[in-house]
C-alpha cells in the first residue's frame, strides 16, 4: 500500500498543498479525511476546493451535514460527525453522490462504516503544534497508488 | 413597510433542524399561537443533531403540533389565509417534513402556500409583537444573524432587499461555541454550556481575535484552534478552573468580534438601527456587548423568538408577500439556501 506524510508548518502551507492535491483529482474519487477537532480538515477541504477552481469560499459542513461546490468538477464535501452510524447514511444521498460525477471530499468517514467505495484516498490528519499539522496519505489500488505517486513526485 | 392586505392571519410551520414547530400569527407581528417540540433530549447523548433521527421526530410531533396552533384560534381554520413553511437552509429530511405537511395543509383546504428562507425569518422575529409596546424597527438596519448553522452581517435597506455584507469564512459562531464545548468536555449545546462555565471563571487569558479589517467576513477557526492548542498544553491535568477560564476568554473573543463588527458597519452604513437575530442572540454576554456599545438602537427579540420557530417563518411570510412571493405546491427543499434567495 503506498504511503506519504506531508507536514505543513502552517494554514497557509496546508492551504497550498490542498490545492496541489486537488489538481490531481479526478472524477469519481473519494477522498475520507480522518483526525480529530482542529486538526486541519476543512482547512485542506479549503485547499482542495481552491486546486479544484472553485471560486466560493469553503465553510464547514457540519451543520447541514453535505456542503456543494463547483470547480472544473462537481465538489461534494460532508462531515459525517453528527450522524449515528451507517443507516443514517440513507438520508443524506450520500451514496449517489459517491457513484456520481463529482468529487467527494468526507470527515468523520468512520461514521459511514464500511459503505464508502473499496478504493479511495485516506488522509490521516494530525495536529503538531499551533500551527503545524501533518497529513498521511494511504490507500489500496490503481488509482489511488496512482494518485501518491504523482503527488510525491510534486511534494518533492 | 406597506401591510400586505390579502394574507392576514398565516399558519406556519418550521423544521429545519431539530425543533418541530408550528405558529399562527396576525399582520406579521400579534402571536396568536407559538408551539415548539424540541428534540434537544434526545440529540443530547449524540453531541450533536442526527438528520435521520431529526426527521422522524418532526413526523411524529408535527400533527400534535400543528393542532396545538390551531387551538386558540375559535373560528378555526376559516380564520387562517395562508399556510407557511421553511424550504432552507437546514437539512434535507427535517426540511421535507415540514415543507410537505403544509402542502398536505395548503391543498386540502384551498390555501396559498408561501415557502420561506430559515435565516431571514430569524431577522423578521424582531417584527413580533413582545408585548413590550415597543414599534418594530424600521429599515435601513444592519442585522446580524448568529446561530448554529449561520453567522452573518447584513443590510436591510428596505422591506425585503436583505443584502449580505459578510459571513463566516469557516465555522458559523453557534458551531464554534459547540466545537469549543467539546474540546472542553462541557457537553451539548455548547452555547449555554460555554456560558455557564465562563460564568464561574476568576479570570483568564485573552484568546486571539480573527479581524478580517478588509471585509465584513467572519472566522472562527482559529480561535477553535487556539483553544485546542491550551487544551492540549494543559494534558490530563486540565481543571475545571481551566476549563471556566478558557470558555470565558473564547466566549470574549467571538462577543467582542460580533459587536465590534456589527457595530462598524452600522456606522459606515449610516443605518437607524441593529437587529441581533438567530439562536446564538440568546447569549448573555453578546447581548450586553451589543446593548452596551451600538451607536444607534438594537432590537434584540426575546429568548423564545430568537432560536428556531414557526412565529419567525409567520412573519417572514407576511413581510416579504409585498415583493411577491407565491410558491406552487411543486416548490422544493432547498438545504443550502442562501440569503438573498427565496
């Protein structure tokens, strides 16, 4: 399984490497966001959103659960933070959105259980200090091993 | 603003988020009825609202509910000319319910149907007769909206032409008071329990501000993460003491961000009047704050106006029918509504 640490050393840093990330996007992947509170999640959503075109400014998602964006592709970010377990998965449309022609960018993806796509991108998120945060990448096959490969190569 | 003449007496219903309610009101400002079932027990041990569970509570309350409006009114539903509901912003399932049952409402008993914008209605709740026998504010106003979903500054030149100055670049200042509650181990909602731990605090050291001096926006993730940071320099050894005196020094730093910026625009904008709305307006210290140092008047509704209800989204109706606002039965939920749309 292919792997990679980014440390950021602050909002600005992480801002930028989330839109290096979401230049390399492409439809239909899924990306799960996991880490604690504050450790930097909608900050590289931001990021992300920004590498995708997006014009809008990212806001946090947690209260109406799915916030939607338009860059180059269709963006659709949710915090599952505030759902049960899987069942409640049914309503809020995620799944359609997971199989759809967009982007899907999720925090809390332990809440959804086992029913994200067998292939998708982990970030683990971590706090380091006030303003470093450190971000790992990981996952199973083609296209996420893909998708390391090419952001290690412009880490570099 | 001009009296819409023809839709009087309006039935409305709110359940955007955890709150079924139902409300009848008369001219957009005499409450003839107010219910609210809130469902804020059984979200407490989830640190948070379940969509899912949310919408089926509003199934289950919104018969008992709606007839509960309905009582006090002797003439029944001949005395009602219009039914209301919230279409957005909220989430989508809890939004359905409501939004539906007043069409079930509307198409059985012949009525039009006004859907309604969830954060413009929290503005239109300083129209409400408190029975204080003060006038409602008159336009141009600056207004500001802080609840758990929303947290902005706009200006209300005039009858319905609301226009957003700034808004919240991440965390809407609600959601940073539950955030920060969190982290604190202080439990849901994070509002008053933040309020009344920073009641008990001898003193503690200021958190950062986030200005954004060239814009009316508003940011309250780093201040999440401010005190995120003491919270993990302290470790295990974090006390109550600590804990009293961190959600003070947050609690200080979002109230001093809100006034001072509401109060700039009022300023610049050369308005009569501020208008605090939204659910976060029940917090003590703000309104103080805003009280305190508003260059013009600021109408702040009562406790029970100013987190989620029906008699708002009754008003709301009233107020914007002059502009035109007539939805078929076909309207949908709209969960990322933005102000400005309806």
């Amino acid at each position: 399984m292919a792997s990679l640490t980014i440390v950021c050393g602050s909002p600005a840093a992480t801002l930028a490497f989330g839109a290096r990330l979401g230049g390399l996007l492409a439809r239909g992947d899924v990306v799960a966001l996991h880490g604690e509170l504050g450790a930097g999640k909608t900050q590289l959503v931001a990021g992300i959103a920004a590498g995708l075109g997006a014009p809008d400014a990212v806001t946090s998602p947690t209260f109406v659960v799915i916030q939607h964006y338009q860059g180059r592709l269709p963006i659709h970010h949710a915090d599952l933070y505030r759902l049960d377990g899987p069942a409640d998965l049914d309503g809020i449309g995620l799944e359609e959105l997971l199989d759809g022609d967009g982007v899907c960018l999720i925090e809390w993806p332990e809440r959804a259980g086992d029913r994200l796509p067998a292939e998708h991108l982990v970030i683990a998120c971590a706090w380091l200090g006030p303003t470093e945060r450190s971000f790992t990448l990981r996952g199973a096959g083609q296209r996420v091993e893909r998708l390391i490969t090419a952001l290690r190569a412009v880490e570099r | 603003m001009s009296l819409s003449p023809a839709l009087r007496t309006i039935l409305a219903l709110e359940t955007s988020c955890d709150e079924t309610a139902a409300a009848v009101v008369r001219d957009g400002r005499v409450i003839v009825s107010n219910v609210v079932a809130s469902q804020i027990d059984i979200h407490r041990r989830f640190g948070g609202v379940v969509p899912e569970v949310a919408s089926r509570q509003h199934i289950l309350a919104l018969d008992a509910v709606v007839r509960a409006a309905l009582a006090p009114l002797e003439a029944g539903w001949s005395a009602i000319d219009a039914v209301a509901a919230t279409r957005g912003p909220g989430l989508a399932g809890a939004l359905l319910t409501g939004l539906h049952a007043a069409k079930g409402l509307a198409w059985a008993r012949g009525l039009p149907l006004i859907a309604v914008n969830h954060v413009e209605a929290h503005v239109y709740a300083s129209w409400l007769d408190d029975g204080s026998g003060r006038e409602p504010p008159r336009p141009p106003l600056v207004v500001l909206i802080v609840s758990g979903g929303h947290t902005l500054l706009a200006h209300l030149a005039d009858a319905g032409a609301l226009q957003v100055l700034g808004q919240t670049r991440d965390d809407a200042a609600g959601e940073a008071f539950d955030k920060v509650a969190r982290l604190l181990g202080l439990g849901f909602p994070g509002g008053p329990a933040i309020e009344r731990a920073a009641r008990s605090a001898t003193g503690a050291a200021p958190l950062p501000r986030a200005w954004l001096r060239e814009s009316d926006d508003f940011s309250f993730s780093g201040l999440k993460t401010a005190v995120l940071h003491q919270v993990r320099a302290a470790g295990p050894t974090l006390d109550d003491a600590q804990r009293a005196g961190l959600a003070a020094a947050f609690q200080e730093s979002v109230v001093d961000v809100l006034v001072r910026k509401t109060c700039d625009a009022a300023r610049r904008l050369a308005v009569g009047g501020i208008v605090l709305a939204g659910g976060v307006a029940a917090n003590q210290r703000l309104r103080a704050a805003l009280l305190a140092q508003a260059p013009v008047p600021v109408w702040i509704p009562p406790l029970a106006l100013c987190t989620d209800n029906a008699a708002m989204i009754a008003a709301a109706a009233f107020w914007r029918q002059a502009p035109g606002l007539a939805h078929g039965l076909a309207c949908d939920v709209a969960p990322t509504l933005r102000l400005g749309q309806v």
